[in-house]
C-alpha cells in the first residue's frame, strides 16, 4: 500500500512539472525572456518578458495562445514583464475557458472578453519565488534600435523656420533586473540648421533602474546625456491603480548643458532643477488617456500642461496644452507603428535583435 501511494504522488508531481515545463516551452519558442513558472494549488503562474513582438498586447496577445496550448488542465496566470523584466499586468485563465477554447467550444475573442486582467501582480510574483530557474535570461544582451527622427519647427504658418532629418541606433543592455544601459550615436540625414546638427554627435547615453514596490508603487532613476542638450540624472516615482485606469506620479531632476562644439563635447557645470507631479487617468470606454501635471521647468518657470490622447490600435492621436508664466501654447501629437510586427534576432555582436524603433512619435 505504501509503495502504491509513493508511485501515485509520483506520478502526481510529475504531471504537475509537466504542464509549466510545457507551457514554459510554449513560450520559450516564442522568442519570449525571463520566462518563470510553477504550479500550486491547481494553478500554473508563468511570467515572461516580450522582446520579440511590436506592442505590449500584441505579444500578450501571443503568450495566452501558447501558454493556453501547453496547459493540460488546471488555471493558468501568466504576468507581463516589461523592457527592464518589471511586472506590469497579470492576466488570469480559469481552467473552464481554457477547456472551452481548446475544443472549439469558446472563440479566442471570448477568451479575450472572459478572462481577467490587473496591474496589481503582488501575489502571482510572490508566488513564483519558489521556481526553479529563469528561462532564457535577457541580461547581458544587447539590442541594436534603429531610431528615426524627424523634427520640424515653424514660427509662421506660411514658412518653414526649421527641419532635422536623423538616423539615431542605439545599443540598448540589459543589465539586471530593472537595469539598463543605452548608448546613441546621431546621423544626421538632412537638415537646415548649422553647427552640432550637421556632426554625428552622441544621442542619449544612459544607466538607468527600475524597481517596484508593493501595492502598485514604482519608482526609476536614470543618469546620463539626454536629449534637449542636457546631462544628469532625474528620478520619478508613481502609483497604478489596480485596473491601471489611474495614475499619479512625482519627478525631479537636475541637468547641465550638453553639447557639441567646433572644440569637443562641452559639459557645463551649472545645474538646473526641474520638477513636476502628474495625474493619468485613462476611460476605457473611448480608448482615451487624460494627462495634467504641474512643474518647474528648467529655467525656474511654472506651469500646467494638459494632454488628451485617442488610441486607434497601435496608433494613438492627441492634442495639448500648456500655461506657463502668463503665455498659453498648445499643439498635438501622433504616434505611429514603423514596419515589422516581430523582430528576429542575429549572431552578429552577440545580439538579440536588430529592430527599428516601435513607434514614430511626433509632435508639433
């Protein structure tokens, strides 16, 4: 009898590492990183981190289809890791719509509707502390990101003041969880304007880290030359409601000048402060996002500014506004997806992908 009941909960325990082994495969042949899993109490968790895909839900989208695939039977919650392999969204598969799909019975556009999504991934990640390992692990590889540039400025609306053509790839590294090093050079393809615009110059070079708390806290600091001429560091901190519907955030940075002379690169060593507090509130019902927040710009003026943005998709439209010292100023914005939904990697330079920029973002 004692040897009966030792094989049951052997065999037990080895259809239980079954299904996550699966489903870990399922998305290592993605192409998907810092993939983790374990199975308890009827439940497979699975994380996983998208480089491959254009768009957090289009590889989202991605991961629940193959880790659906590799389930036998059970629950199953995978948790969305961003860029820097920080939770951002927990999505939830009861074993009843994962059994509808797989035989035919339940569309995959049910599954999208049934299942249940939140931003708070306090206790899935808890969770997977107990794993044994991480699957393809993206620390320490780079990523070569083609990023275009075009920049027009107008002082009249029946002439042209200005125009910049740019080709900026960086090299962008993980380098632990929540860490990572970029390094842009800046080519410049056309332009009307003189000096540093027509040198290849550096773009943005930075360290940066990520780290979130519980409760939906996040905090990141980052150090280095940005872009608007300008070198030092700046930390942020926000708060994500658990539906991500709502958002508040505070900043704070001090900055140098940065730029490129007939005599070298001149750093400046006076700094200025800037600082600002926001508030996101996204309405799901129309695909819009409503951005306000309040701040000290560079040169000591305060101000508000105002954004209202439409997502259609992966293209998103918007218009803002801005009151500061007493003058008014506003515009709009558009971002749109370059060519390529999904990315494939390269031996040359020990790379994992060569890509251009996700998006062309622009705003006048």
């Amino acid at each position: 009898m004692k040897k009966q009941l030792t094989i049951i909960i052997g065999l037990l325990l080895s259809s239980s590492i079954t299904v996550h082994a699966q489903v870990a495969q399922k998305l290592r042949e993605l192409g998907m990183e810092n993939i983790r899993t374990i199975e308890t109490g009827g439940t497979t968790v699975a994380a996983f981190e998208d480089n491959v895909y254009r768009g957090t839900y289009r590889g989202v989208g991605k991961a629940i289809i193959a880790g659906m695939e590799g389930m036998g039977n059970g629950n199953l919650e995978l948790v969305a890791l961003d860029g820097n392999g920080i939770p951002q969204l927990s999505i939830s598969l009861p074993d009843t719509l994962i059994a509808g799909y797989k035989s035919g019975g339940i569309s995959l556009k049910e599954v999208y509707e049934r299942m249940e999504m939140s931003y708070d991934t306090d206790r899935p990640m808890g969770l997977l502390k107990g794993s044994t390992g991480v699957i393809n692990r993206s620390a320490w590889k780079a990523d070569i990101v083609l990023y275009p540039e075009v920049s027009l400025e107008n002082s009249t609306f029946d002439k042209l003041y200005s125009y910049r053509v740019n080709l900026s790839p960086a090299v962008e590294m993980d380098l632990w969880k929540g860490a990572k090093a970029t390094a842009q050079v800046v080519f410049p393809i056309a332009t009307n304007m003189k000096g540093e615009y027509k040198k290849i110059r550096p773009g943005v070079m930075t360290i940066s880290q990520e780290i979130r708390f519980r409760n939906n806290f996040l905090a990141r600091i980052v150090a280095g030359n940005f872009t608007d001429h300008r070198i030092g560091a700046q930390a942020e901190v926000k708060y994500r409601t658990g539906n991500g519907r709502v958002e508040l955030g505070a900043q704070i940075g001090t900055t140098g000048y940065s730029a490129i002379t007939d005599d070298g690169w001149y750093i400046g060593t006076r700094q200025r402060i800037n600082a600002a507090v926001k508030g996101s509130l996204y309405v799901p019902q129309f695909n819009t996002q409503l951005d306000l927040q309040a701040g000290r710009y560079l040169y000591g003026d305060y101000g508000l500014r105002g954004d209202c943005t439409r997502h259609f998709g992966e293209y998103a439209v918007g218009v803002y506004a801005m009151y500061v010292e007493g003058e008014v100023n506003g515009g709009f914005h558009f971002a749109i997806p370059l060519p390529g939904k999904k990315w494939n990697g390269g031996p040359a330079c020990s790379t994992d992908h060569t890509r251009l920029n996700k998006y062309l973002v622009y705003r006048l």
